[in-house]
C-alpha cells in the first residue's frame, strides 16, 4: 500500500496542479516511552541521550542549543527546573520530554529504520526564539482503514535555516 501511496503521491506533488507539497518516502520507526519521576533522573536521561542539538524550556528560559547540550546544573541554578525539551543525536535518533500531570516527565524516543509500514516527510516550523531558525521534523504517517494515511508523532532532526 505504500508504494501505490507514494507513487500517487508523486504524481500529485510533480503536476502543476499543486505546489509544495513535501516528498513522502516509506519508513520504519522504533517509538520507547518513559516516565521520570525526579528532575536528577531527568537530566541524567538527558545526558545520556548524548544531544548535539535542540531546545530547552526551564521556567524562565527557553532557548536553542547546538554543538552539544549546554552545562544543565548551571541551567537549572540559572533559570529553574527543565520543563520540555526536544533534541536531537548523531545517532538520528530524537528524544521528546514533556512534563506529566503528576509531576514527573514524559520522554519519547524515536530511532528511524530504513524499512517499515508507515511514510515521513520532512517539516520546518520557525523557532520563536532565534530570528531566522527553524526546527526541523521527521513527520511519520500512518494507515488508518477509516481515516487514510494521517500523522502519527514526528521527531526533531535538526536546527537551522529555512528548508
């Protein structure tokens, strides 16, 4: 079914009927959960994560970061406890953190495999804290027999200019 997709897809997407449409490709995408109940684990996952790229939001600060994740006890001390969070590895993979109704955290984890039953495409959303920066997403779509193919969860893959 994907390949019809895809193939229908790029007949639309090459016509001059429509313009922008965003290049879909067949993907594979390992999702891990967990939750955090204390800010230390939290850092310490976020650490581990080893990020080369992304945004923070503390509770009087939210920034981007590159070339690695800046000193996070600092940050803390500095601009309170960390809230939400993206980021982003060298090893493609992205890593989500959200604050939970219950105090804690939720993270999500998203690794790419080159093969599997949903499709991505690549977004770009403006970053409201740098002039000029985007944050851009992996999107990945999912078959749903009612709905069609719909938008499923994205995942970070990089900072930078508008693509």
């Amino acid at each position: 079914m994907n390949d019809a997709m895809i193939s229908a897809w790029e007949k639309l997407r090459r016509s001059d009927t429509v313009k922008g449409l965003p290049e879909f490709r067949a993907s594979g995408l390992e999702m891990e959960h967990e939750t955090i109940q204390s800010h230390e684990a939290l850092i310490q996952q976020l650490e581990a994560f080893e990020p080369t790229a992304g945004w923070l939001q503390c509770q009087s600060r939210q920034w981007l970061f590159r070339d690695g994740l800046p000193d996070m006890k600092s940050a803390a001390e500095q601009h309170g406890e960390l809230l939400s969070a993206e980021a982003v590895n060298d090893r493609g993979q992205s890593l989500a953190i959200r604050q939970d109704a219950r105090g804690g955290w939720h993270l999500t984890r998203l690794t790419p495999e080159a093969e599997g039953p949903y499709l991505c495409d690549t977004v770009s959303h403006r970053a409201a804290t740098e002039a000029g920066q985007h944050l851009h997403y992996r999107r990945y779509w999912r078959h749903d027999k009612d709905l069609g193919f719909r938008p499923f969860t994205a995942g970070l893959i990089g900072l930078g200019g508008e693509q």
